[in-house]
C-alpha cells in the first residue's frame, strides 16, 4: 500500500519563534494543493494528516482555516485520515475536530484500509508542561492491537521515541513538551504486541527516524518550516511517500530536505 503523509501545515498567522520568522503559515494554502497535487501523481491510495493544521488564533479562524485544509484534502478524491495536534486542540473542541474529520466519537480511532489497521492516538500537550497519553488511551490500543487481524500503522501527533533534541529549535530546551511522558510503556505495548510495522508522527519540525526492535518510529519535518534563519524564509516543503510492501516499509521524504529509509518487515 502507497500512503501519502503530511504534518504541521499551520495555517494561519506568520509564527515567530525567539523573534524570527519560523513557520511560513502564509505559504500553507498552496504548498498543501501542491502535496495534494503530488500525492495523486505518485499513485497513493491514502492520505494522513498527522496533525497542527492551524497556527491556532481563534475558534472561528481555526474552524475556518481547517475547513479550508480538508476541502484541499477532499479534492484528492483519496480517503484521509486525521490526527489531532497541539495547536489544533487549543480553540476547537474535539467534536469540532470530529465533524471537520467526517468523524463520530473520540479523536482516537482505528480504520482497516488496504488489508491494514491504521491506529489514531490522541496525545494530549498541556501547554508549556508536558504531553500525555492518557492510561484508558494505553488499555484502548492494547486491545485494538490484540484484536487486530492486519498488520498495523500507528499514527500520532506526538512523538514516542526517544529522539536526541540537540539542534532542535523548538524543543531542544523543552523536551517535555516534545516527547509523550509514557513513551516508554506505548512502544512496549506495540511491540509486544508484534503487529505494528511502523509509527509515524510529526510536531518535532525536523525529519528523523529510530528503530526500536525492527519497528521505524518516524518524525515527519514540518510543510511549512522555515529552513532558514528568518524572512523573507524558504519553505521545507515536506511531505512523504511510504509503500508498505510484503517485505519492508520503504519511506521517501519529498521536499527541501529529501531523505529515504527501508526498513524490513519484522511481521505481518
């Protein structure tokens, strides 16, 4: 199966970090057509968002700004799946989210597509204290894991590794913020559980990868991070393509900081 992965497209207002331009919001309309555009000429099957769609300015912003990204979405005619982000959990409510995704009930949900089951966690970031994962949110992914007859793709916003933050802008003086609290217990249950072939997330604004026990834990750069030092500001670009084959899970990472990565399958 050939899926097609975005994240931390931000629309929104132009974000400033440290007092330079970091996230080019403005850009996030057009490099999001262009990654739908991509996306269908490259032959994938399914499209995930993996989370902080808006740069978060007011309900009626937000909701607009994340209607306006789901309408560029739907015009891939591919089915979509959602993550929710930080940012995109400050001004909408869950039901918001909910009914912008299509969706019924919680933000996290399992879906079977292609032969496989493709896992949304809701990780939960307390501003400026730390990020979670709530224990009834741990017993839920056990047992869809357990029940599972595919192999699985867990998707999050969050990531669950253990990723050196060193050069990091945004998080090497915050690791609290950046990595889930309970890291440690969720790759033990989805490795135990000797289902799961890969787990993506996003939030981290740079590309990286580890492997633990033959799983990729993935770290997809943000759409619209400013690779350079400020304005006027030049644009990552990136997304990526995974095909999930019968003997490994092959990435491309597409955009200003190409990158690749294949990792045999372990089950499944």
């Amino acid at each position: 199966m050939r899926i097609a992965l975005v994240t931390d497209v931000h629309f929104g207002p132009l974000a400033y970090f440290d007092g330079k331009l970091r996230k080019l919001s403005h850009r996030a309309a057009d490099l999001t057509a262009e990654f739908v555009r991509a996306a269908r000429a490259a032959g994938a099957e399914l499209i995930v968002n993996l989370g902080d769609v808006v740069e978060d300015e007011s309900r009626e912003a937000d909701h607009a700004r994340y209607a306006e990204f789901t309408s560029l979405l739907e015009g891939s005619e591919l089915p979509v799946l959602h993550v929710a982000g930080n940012h995109d959990q400050i001004f909408l409510s869950d039901a918001d989210l909910a009914g912008l995704w299509g969706r019924d009930g919680a933000l996290h949900y399992f879906e079977d597509i292609g032969g496989l089951r493709f896992v949304v966690l809701n990780t939960l970031e307390t501003k400026d204290v730390c990020v979670r994962l709530p224990q009834a949110q741990l017993d839920w992914v056990a047992a869809v894991l357990r029940d599972s007859p595919h192999p699985v793709v867990v998707l999050m916003h969050h990531p669950a590794g253990e990723m050196d933050l060193r050069g990091n802008r945004w998080f090497e003086k915050a690791p609290h913020i950046c990595r889930v609290a309970e890291r440690r217990e969720l790759r033990n249950i989805l490795i135990q559980s000797e289902k799961v072939l890969c787990v993506f997330n996003g939030h981290a604004h740079w590309n990286y990868a580890e492997v633990f026990d033959q799983v990729p834990f993935v770290t997809l750069q943000s759409l619209t991070e400013n690779l350079d030092d400020d304005a006027p500001g030049r644009p990552a670009a990136a997304w990526a393509l995974c095909d999930i084959t019968k003997a490994a899970v092959l990435l491309e990472v597409h955009g200003e900081e190409p990158s690749r990565l294949r990792v045999p399958r372990k089950s499944g």
